[in-house]
C-alpha cells in the first residue's frame, strides 16, 4: 500500500533523529515513529536512546514478542548491570520489566499471576538500584512494582512500594511535577485508595495530557492502561477516569452531494446543515482523529471540519489521485476540486495526517475498489484507537436507504455495525432514490477483493534425490490435510515443488488456514523422518483487488494482477515459522476478526524483487486473557 506523506527531511545526528521519533509518537504515529527509529539506528546503530526508543515504539503496538527479540538483538539486556544514575540509564533499564509486564497481561490460566509477580520483581529491582543511586526519576519503577504487585495478588507488597513512592515525591516541590509525576501520583493513590486525593491528581492531570506543549499521545496510552487495571483490579467503577479518556477517533463517511440544481441523496441545499451538524458532532465526541477519503460532499466536510479544530486527517483513498478527482470529485461542481486539494494537502503534511492509497491501480469502472478502500480505513481507525487506548466510533452522513451498487455508505454501514462500536448518523436528503444501477455486464476477467497466501520451504532447494520422496509424503502431505480441512473457504489451491499458493474470499479466513499450517508443519519431527533439521515453512497473506478469469493454459479459475504479485514479494522475506501480513490485511482482520487474532507490528520491511518497502506485521492467534 502506498503513502504520498512526505518523508522526513535530512536529520544528520542522532538528537535530531530522536527529536522527528518523539514528534510521531506525540501525534499518535506509533507505526511511522518506529520505522524512524529504525532508520536512524544503521546510522547510529550504538546511540542507547535510540534504541530505547525503537523497542519502546514497538511495544507501544502491542507487539511484545517482537519488541521483546529487538530489546535482546540490540544489546539491552545488560543496561540492567550498569549504573542506573541518570534518566536514559534508567529508561533503558524499565524496558524489560516493561515488555514482562505486557506479556503478563496478555497470559492466561494459571500462570497469570505468576507473570505478572515476575514482571513486578523486575521492575523492583531497578527501583531498588535506582534509589541506591539517588536518581530521582525513580519513582516510576516504583509504581509500577506497586501497579503488577496488586494485579500479582500481593495487596501488602503493593501498599508499601505505592506509599515509598508517595513519600519521595511527597518532597518535590509543585512547580518539579510534570505529568509523569502527576501520573505516578495518581497511579500509587489508586492503589492505596486514596480516592480523594485521586481525584484531585485527576484534575491536575487532564489539562496536561490535552495542552499543545505536552500532547503525547503515546504517554497518554500507556498511563491509562495502567489505570483502568487499577480500577478493575479495585472494582472501581471505569467512569472514574473518563476525564482522561484520550480525544476520539472515527472514521468518518457520507454521500457524494449533488451538484447544485441536481437531485442527488445528498441535496446541495442541504450543504450547510450538513457542515454544522458536522462540527458539532465532532465537538460533542472529541475527536481528535478521523479515517475517510476525500470524495466532494461529505467526506470534504468532514475532512474540513477535522482540520479546523487540528485533529488528525488520515486520508485513504481508493485509487490514484487525478483519476478519484475525475470520478468523485469534480461532477459536484468545480469549487469542490479546489476545496479537495486543500484537504489532500493538509494531510501529506505529516504533523497534520497522512494520506494512503487502498490500491495503484486505475478505477477502470469497477466501483469494488470503493469497497476495499472503506474496509482498510476502518480497520485503520480500529488499529490507531487500540493502540492510543481510545474511544473509536463511525459517523455516517446517511439518506437511510440502501446502496444501490456494489459499494456505498449504506454497505459501510452495515459493516461497522457488525463490530459492536458505536455509531452516529447525521440524516440527510429529501426522499430522492436513485434508480437501480443495471447490472454490470459479464466481462472475461473481473477484478473481486481477495485474500491471498503464498508459502515456500526454506531449504526445499538442497533436498537430495533420496530426501524428496519422503517431503512430498510427509510435508506436501501436511499441506493437504491442512487445505483438505478448510477446502470450502479455499477459492484457488496451487502449488509448484515446495510452493504453495491459496486464495480466500474471507481475511479471517486465509488467517485461519495460514496458521494452521504452521502448526501442522511444526509439529512434524524431521530428524526422524531423516529430512533436513532447518526446513522451515514461511508464509505471507495480502488482502486486494485481484483479476479472476478463467487461466486458458489451466482451463480452471485463476488469478492476477499487482495485487497477486504484492502478495507474493511477501513469502520470501518472512521468517521462518511465521505469518507475516500487509497492513492491509492487518487492518481487515482488525475490522471482521479482532476477538480471533492479532497482527504485531514488524516494521517497514523490503519485499522481494525489489518491490519496494511495505508495513509488515507478525500474524498471531489472540490469546481469550488478551481479548
């Protein structure tokens, strides 16, 4: 998927690549703020805050095994051995017991609470290093030993480090507290129960986490997650803490309007309501972020309204630029085609949005396209609100009626609903219905939004002659017990030596059958079998528009396009054992299939042939604790 964002100017040392980091991960860019680090670091690949802040970004996605094998790839282990006396020392220190923690709650059975008690012993023991040292910032450690010590059950433990905490910063003078302070104030008298004093830190805090000078989103996130386990642990009632609940993201859609003197379900007379009822919906939620396209009517008015009160643009448009102008721009009128320049520009500004492409391919008439540019936004919006711990909801300007093709508000609707968040709709229109669109004629090759695997055996090339016998018993025969289990959601199986292509009308899906091969094959014992010890199966899913016509060579349904050929740049740059997928398919199982699985975050990562970067994440199972 592409980006038009501009990309960052030269930054020459490593202060001022830290300074663009910290810049995403105030706006909530916690993708783009880790690839950053990334970056920075083949430059400056010894610089510890940098790589503090690399695996702190990446935690921040909720990607702790992977955050958990940089930490150790990038030597942070031992900052624990050293002195703890300055701040860095110490942020490098609290990255383990951080990740510890993560991992703690995203357990389950018995063994939970046995994590979470490990996780605060971590955690202790930098605190205790930090005191001997006299390095004031330590007080952060200390609350969160007392935070994973009520959650491990060990209410006495909890109570004597949450008041050690109080006490020192019981000697700071007002004017020395920031909002780190403030929050580990407010963290260590919920766990003692100090609710009155709690809610006066409450009071403190929220204009800190909302002032243009503090602003940081991704700080903001971690402290209220460490809240509401508080609360709940406290069975404190959740609405305690709404105050600091952090601004909202939508995403946001609506009818095309008419061009003035035409009907249309979204009437031109109609615009200024519209707007207001726009602005005052905003308002009333709080958002702070908004997910749609750019076409004239709706999607501007909201694209404008979410610019004037400096909340984020995240723009998501179905194909390339000039040819969405021609098509669902320009026929409203030309004021509109300057009003949708304004909005695109605000958004490649990255402190204002960003700005993506669904697909680089042309419209060609297919109103699918429209479709899979509305499933990404969404569960684009999904992604940004689970990651910032905030409210996420759709808004919808809506004539009531149905769609009368292949896409439109009312099937995007539909769509959201069926995630359980909530949603506004903002009436419009005045009982226009528009004639039923004619069926699409039958062409040879049509182009249906697809969800496509491709898999290879690492090591299948040095196979002897004696060997491939038994891979093709053994392993193929893995692979087909694997297919022949979900053969009713399978649309295509193909395969070519160790090569394995499938194709699946469902995201969750192709997810599903992914993984289960990858458990089948780990779980084949190839010494015994006298293969090689280092097989290994990789695997890559993209989800796209791809061609479906039948192959005049295989005489059977098959499959083309740039979207088949994403798919297939992935498998080769997967580890393996393992999943990886597009942010594409990402965000769609985001949307459809968020209680059954999740995809951690890798990083812009090179895809074969020199395609080009792409966002990768790690596809998992989701644990029930977790969900």
């Amino acid at each position: 998927m592409a980006s038009e964002a501009a990309a960052a100017e030269p930054i020459f040392s490593p202060q001022e690549w830290l300074a663009h980091v910290r810049s995403y991960e105030r706006h909530g860019e916690l993708f783009r703020a880790y690839d950053l680090a990334k970056q920075a670091l083949l430059r400056f690949p010894d610089d510890l805050a940098l790589r503090h802040r690399a695996v702190l970004c990446l935690a921040s996605t909720g990607a702790t095994h992977k955050a958990l094998e940089l930490h150790d790839e990038l030597g942070l282990g031992r900052i624990g051995e050293a002195a703890l006396d300055t701040p860095l020392a110490l942020d490098a220190a609290t990255l383990r017991p951080r990740l510890l923690k993560d991992a703690a709650l995203a357990s389950e059975g018995a063994g939970r609470a046995a994590a979470m008690a490990a996780a605060a012993a971590a955690y202790r023991e930098v605190y205790r290093k930090a005191t001997a040292v006299g390095n004031a910032d330590a007080y952060y450690p200390g609350v969160n030993a007392a935070t994973l010590s009520l959650l491990a059950g060990r209410e006495s433990e909890a109570f004597a480090l949450a008041r050690d905490v109080l006490d020192r910063l019981g000697t700071w003078p007002a004017s020395r507290k920031g909002f780190y302070e403030k929050a580990s104030e407010l963290e260590a008298q919920l766990v003692l129960g100090e609710l009155e004093r709690a809610r006066d830190s409450v009071a403190a805090i929220r204009p800190m986490m909302r002032g243009a000078s503090y602003a940081d989103l991704r700080a903001n996130a971690a402290m209220l997650r460490q809240l509401h386990l508080i609360v709940a642990a406290k069975r404190l009632d959740p609405a305690w803490l709404e105050p600091l609940a952090p601004a909202c993201v939508i995403h946001y859609l609506g009818h095309i309007i008419a061009a003035p003197g035409e009907p249309g379900r979204f009437p031109a007379e109609q615009e200024d309501a519209v707007r207001q009822a726009i602005v005052e919906r905003l308002a009333a939620d709080d958002v702070g972020c908004g997910y749609g396209s750019l076409a004239a009517g709706a999607d501007i008015l909201f694209a404008e309204a979410l610019l004037a009160r400096d909340a984020r643009l995240e723009l998501v448009l179905p194909f390339a630029r000039d040819e969405f102008v021609e098509v669902s721009v320009r026929p409203a009128g030309e004021q509109w085609v300057g009003r949708f320049e304004t909005c695109f520009a605000a958004a490649s500004d990255p402190k204002r949005g960003d700005l993506r492409y669904a697909t680089e391919d042309r419209h060609l008439g297919d109103d699918h396209l429209f479709g899979y540019c509305s499933q990404l936004a969404m569960g684009l919006a999904l992604l940004r609100a689970r990651h910032l711990a905030a409210a996420v909801e759709q808004i919808a300007v809506w004539d009531g009626k149905e769609s009368s093709g292949v896409a439109g508000t009312a099937l995007d609707v539909a769509a959201w609903e069926r995630t359980a968040k909530p949603q506004r709709i903002i009436p419009v229109g005045n009982g226009f219905t528009p004639a039923a669109q004619p069926a699409a004629p039958q062409r040879g090759m049509m182009r249906r939004t697809r969800a496509m695997l491709f898999g290879d055996i690492h090591g299948f090339s040095k196979l002897t002659d004696e060997q491939l016998p038994r891979f093709i018993e053994i392993v193929l025969g893995c692979f087909a017990a694997v297919i022949d289990r979900n053969r009713r959601d399978i649309l295509l199986a193909n395969t070519w030596g160790d090569g394995l292509f499938l194709v699946f009308n469902h995201a969750g899906k192709a997810a599903n059958c992914a993984l289960e091969l990858q458990e089948a094959v780990a779980r084949i014992d190839v010494v015994a079998n006298r293969l090689p010890a280092d097989l290994g199966l990789r695997i890559g899913l993209h989800l796209g528009p791809a061609y479906e016509a039948n192959d005049p060579i295989l005489k059977h349904d098959n499959y083309f396009g740039a979207h088949v050929s994403r798919a297939a740049r992935i498998e080769p740059v997967t580890p393996e054992g393992s999943v990886y997928v597009t942010e594409t398919m990402a965000a769609v199982l985001e949307l459809h299939n968020a209680d059954s699985y999740t995809c951690d975050y890798v990083g812009m990562t090179e895809a074969a042939k020199q395609y080009g970067p792409l966002r990768m994440f790690l596809l998992r199972r989701r644990a029930r604790a977790a969900a």
